[in-house]
C-alpha cells in the first residue's frame, strides 16, 4: 500500500497540514526552572524539517502551584512565553506547524521518591489512586483559578503565533482524575455516578482554551481509556457510553480528538476492529489523531525500561486503517524521539536507515 497515503495535506480550520505525520507530545524534563532553552527549540525544529506536519510539544503546564510534578517540565506562563516563542520562531522557519500541549498534572506523582509538590495539590477529591488519599480536595475557588489559568495559557498560544492547541486530558492527570470514577468520587456538580457527569470539569477547560485562542485556531484533546495508576481502565464500555462522553466535548469546541492507546491496531470493542480514534470519529463526526506504538514493534512499557523497542518497517495495517478514513492524522511517539529524520526516511521508504528507539534516548534532546 502506497505511503503517498501518509504524505496527503489535511486541512482543519485555518491549519493546513502538510501531511499526517504529528510528533506525539513526549516529557522530557529539559527545560531548567521551566523555561524551554535553545536546545529545546532545536530539538522540535530538526523534526519539522524531516517531514513531521504538526508538532505537538511536551506537555507544558498552567500557572497553578502544583501543576508540575517536575522542577524540569516546562510550564506556559510568565518568562517561559518568550522561550516558547523562540520555539514557535524555529519551527516556522522551517516551514513547520506546532501546537503546545498545555497540562496540569493533578495529584500525579512526580520523579524520584522525594518529590515534593511546589505548592497546594489540585485533585477532584484527593486521591492519587483508587482508594488512596492524600491531599484535600479541590475547592470551588481552586476549580475557578485552574479555569482560569488553561485560559491564560490559551491565550498566550495565541498571541506567540502557535498553529493550534492541545489539551492533555488524559493518561490520569489532573482532568482525566474528574473523569475516572477511580480518583473522582465528588457529590457536587464536578463529579457523578456517570462518565458524562464527571466529565464536566473537561468541558468547563475546553470552553476556557477556546475562549482564550479564539474561534479559528484548531483545539485538540487527548483522551485515553487507560491511566499510569491503571493500565487495565476502560472507562467507556461501549460505543453508547463513549458517545455520551465524546459529544459534550464536541460540542464545547473541540475540534481534534487525539486518542491515545498502547498499541493503535487493537481494537476499541468487541464486535469491531475499529481502534479508539475509529470510534471517536464514527461517534462525532470530528477529526482524530491515532497514536500507539507506531513504528515500532517492542512492548509499550519494555522500551521504556529496558531499551527493547526495535523499529516496525511494517506500516500496511497503519495504511489499511488510514486509507479506510478510520482517523485522520498519525502521531508517532518514540520513534520520533529516537530518529529525527524518522518521517523524512519513512517518506522515501528508507526503513532501514531509520534508529531504533533505546531507552538512553530519554536521556537526551537527539
């Protein structure tokens, strides 16, 4: 099947892509105090050079006190704006698009045994887990101010010139613990017996981030099933309960769902080949990013941790999928951090120059 399938323009709102290839945001903790460097900013431009269409940044944090769990996570507030604006500057010269992934990290836990939160822990009903209580919940004021700063960072996005924003709702962070009924058992009107209902606190930020970019830049929002506090999670149970929670989220501004899984080509359900991003589509009509282990063919958590992650020159199921219209946009995650040049070498059919992914390309910006 042919790769000229990867390498078509996509056109969402005034973004026009000029291929489906998105860099899937990936933490990396180089950024000192919270400000991206210049090393940073090369980083995202090698990758928009080598036919990557959108970039979508590690996840970079509002200004809440304890929206990081990492003094080296970037955050999207204050003298961070004119480093990310640099960024903006070195991917646009390249003829690039990108798109901040702007996140808050809840009650997650952060790297190493003695970290400490940099103040007051924003959590539904403060739990780190099921079961497992540890900060107080949020308050209504805290709820309030957390709005408000995801509109302060859209509007930032805006005016520093990024092409579109995305919103991390997902992996068991702070908007996906609303969402799970695991870390989420409020009685008020941010939480519910029911995945709509819980879902609210997503819908009250997706209407923030629009007002704060505006009508005519495009909105992504990453969504996933499972969770870092439980792989196994599968929130929507069927195609009905998944429209119940996708719909409201359509319909408050989103423009792109981006739906992560650990592997793209299983199935969402039971009766269907469709993955998550299939679904999402079919449900709502709206565009969808797939993403999950593309290009690769080592186990989610064994290249993380034991460096095994060897490069998948096999892309047809990929194709199969694409060429049916079951998503939209690709994003590629480790085999991007570990091969700058992976979408200019797939783009010519040189699989076998690309690098495999080890695990000590976490360790530094390739």
């Amino acid at each position: 099947m042919s790769l000229d399938l990867l390498f078509q323009p996509f056109t969402i709102k005034n973004l026009t892509l000029p291929n489906r290839l998105v860099m899937a945001p990936m933490t990396r903790s180089f950024s000192p105090g919270g400000i991206p460097t210049d090393e940073v900013a090369a980083y995202y431009r090698r990758r928009a050079e080598a036919d990557v269409g959108l970039i979508v940044t590690e996840g970079t944090t509002v200004n809440r006190p304890a929206a990081r769990n990492d003094a080296n996570v970037p955050v999207f507030y204050g003298d961070a704006i004119p480093a990310w604006k640099k960024v903006v500057e070195e991917v646009h010269a390249v003829g690039g698009k990108i798109a901040p992934q702007i996140w808050h990290v809840g009650s997650a836990r952060g790297q190493g045994a003695d970290w400490e939160p940099f103040g007051k822990v924003d959590a539904p009903s403060g739990l780190v887990a099921p079961e497992k209580q540890k900060y107080e919940p949020m308050s209504d004021e805290d709820i309030a101010d957390t709005l408000a700063a995801f509109e302060q960072s859209a509007r930032h996005a805006r005016e520093i010139g990024f092409d579109a924003v995305e919103i991390h709702g997902a992996h068991g962070y702070l908007i996906d613990q609303f969402q799970w009924d695991g870390t989420n058992i409020r009685t008020d009107q941010w939480g519910g017996p029911t995945l709509p209902e819980r879902s609210r606190f997503a819908v009250e930020v997706i209407k923030a981030v629009r007002r704060g970019i505006g009508e005519d830049i495009p909105l992504i929002m990453r969504l996933s099933q499972w969770k870092q506090q439980d792989y196994t999670v599968q929130m929507a149970k069927t195609p009905d309960e998944m429209s119940a929670w996708l719909q409201p989220m359509s319909e408050a501004g989103v423009d792109v769902f981006h739906c992560s899984q650990r592997r793209f080509w299983e199935p969402e359900f039971k009766g269907s080949d469709l993955n998550f991003a299939g679904w999402a589509k079919k449900l709502t009509g709206k565009a969808t990013i797939t993403v999950g282990s593309v290009g690769l063919n080592g186990e989610f958590l064994a290249s993380l941790t034991k460096g095994a992650g060897a490069q998948k020159t096999d892309l047809s199921e990929l194709l199969r999928r694409l060429e049916r219209e079951e998503f939209d946009l690709v994003a590629v995650g480790r085999a991007l951090l570990a091969d700058p040049q992976w979408g200019s070498k797939v783009k010519a059919g040189q699989f076998e120059q690309t690098v495999d992914f080890d695990r000590k390309h976490m360790l530094e910006l390739y």
